[in-house]
C-alpha cells in the first residue's frame, strides 16, 4: 500500500526549513570570498533552492508550494519568538544581551526584507522549474535549474538589498550587491550540480515519483490544491 505522504518528502520540507532558518542567523555576519563582501547566509540558503529544485522535479509545484509556505510560517515563528526572547528581562548574572540582540533581534526592515524576498523569490525558482519541465518534455534538468535558480537568486536579492539598503547606499552600489549575491549563489548551485542530480535520481527512484505539472494553477495563494 502506498503512503499518503512521502517520507523522503517530508525530509526534504524539513530540511528545507532548516536551511532557511541557519541561512538566517548566518546572515547578520558578513563575510569576504575572495574580495567581494556577502552575508554568510550564502553558504547554506542556496541549497534550500537546490531542494526546491529537487521537490518541483521529483513531486510537483503544488507539493512545493505546500514547503514554501510551510518555510515561511517556520521563519516567521523564529523571528517572533526571538523578538520576544529578545524584550524578555535577561537574568541579572546574564551579561551578553546586547549580543544576543544584535544575532537574533533583527530590525522588523530587515524582517519584512528577508520574509517578502524569500516567498517571490522561492515561488519564482519553483514556477519556472515547473514550466520549462513541461515545456522541455522532463529534460535537461541541468539547464532548468541553473535557469530557475538565477530567476528565484536574482529576485530574492533584489527584493533584499533595495528595501534594507535602498536610500543607504549609492544606487551602484546596490547593483553590485545584488549582481554579486546573485552570481555566487548561482555559481554555488552550478558547483554542486552534480550532487544534485544524483540526489534527484536517487529519490525518483525510491519513491516512484517524476510529476509534470501540465494543467496546475501557478497562484502561489492556491494552498488548498496540494
């Protein structure tokens, strides 16, 4: 008898939420790769794009849209319970607040910023996965997730950089930051390409499962049709 829900599915929207969750906190520090500067959310939030990727080709839009929603109420809980952490009284022999604030208690700018830049730029990269597999006829996975990870990367730091820094910066500025962040996560994406088409063979394989989206609604908002 077959499940209703997929064990390798319900792993890959765990991990998923993981992903976003670390990318988060590793982003309040910066870091250098070579001499361009990037939050250290880069290291671990494209390969949240990666299982996007792998969920659209392995068991359709509508199960990714389930995750993608089920991502965002995850970032949204952490960030309310670290605010409240964050305003709770800290107990008197408890002396690092200030850098407990300045991990987790983001500005609610920077909340707005990651929030709305994460669910277009996630919807994004499942859209065009899902249309150009239909449109491909099931191949060439390489190039539809190189193409929708640039799509969803370029978005997501779009969105980002111009709310956080929009008025802050030189308007070039803010150009070579969203190229840069873009370019890397891409590049990220293209390294471990490899990887992840064996991942994505691995659990067609075992699960039995390779959807083609042909007559799917595409409205991010259509929760109930999973």
């Amino acid at each position: 008898m077959k499940r209703s829900v997929s064990v390798l599915f319900m792993l890959a929207g765990i991990l998923f939420a993981i992903c976003l969750l670390i990318s988060n906190i590793l982003a309040t520090k910066i870091i250098l790769i070579g001499s361009w500067a990037a939050p250290a959310g880069v290291l671990i939030f494209p390969i949240a794009y990666i299982i996007n990727d792998v969920i659209v080709e392995v068991w359709g839009y509508r199960k990714a849209r389930l995750i993608i929603w089920s991502g965002f109420v995850v970032n949204l809980l952490a960030v309310l319970f670290f605010s409240l952490a964050n305003v709770l009284p800290a107990a008197p022999f408890w002396h690092n607040q200030e850098a407990f604030g300045m991990i987790l208690g983001s500005t609610p700018r920077i909340v707005a910023a990651s929030l709305t830049a994460y669910l277009i730029g996630s919807f994004l990269n499942a859209i065009v996965m899902s249309k150009v597999k239909v449109l491909m006829k099931g191949k060439n996975f390489s190039v539809r997730a190189i193409l929708s990870t640039l799509v969803g990367e370029t978005a997501d730091s779009t969105i980002f950089i111009l709310i956080v820094f929009a008025g802050s910066l030189p308007f070039k500025a803010l150009i070579i930051m969203i190229l840069t962040q873009a370019c890397l996560k891409t590049v990220y994406e293209i390294m471990i390409l490899p990887l992840t088409i064996q991942i994505v063979n691995w659990v067609k394989k075992v699960d039995e499962s390779d959807i083609f989206d042909k007559s799917v609604s595409y409205n991010p908002f259509l929760i109930n049709q999973v």
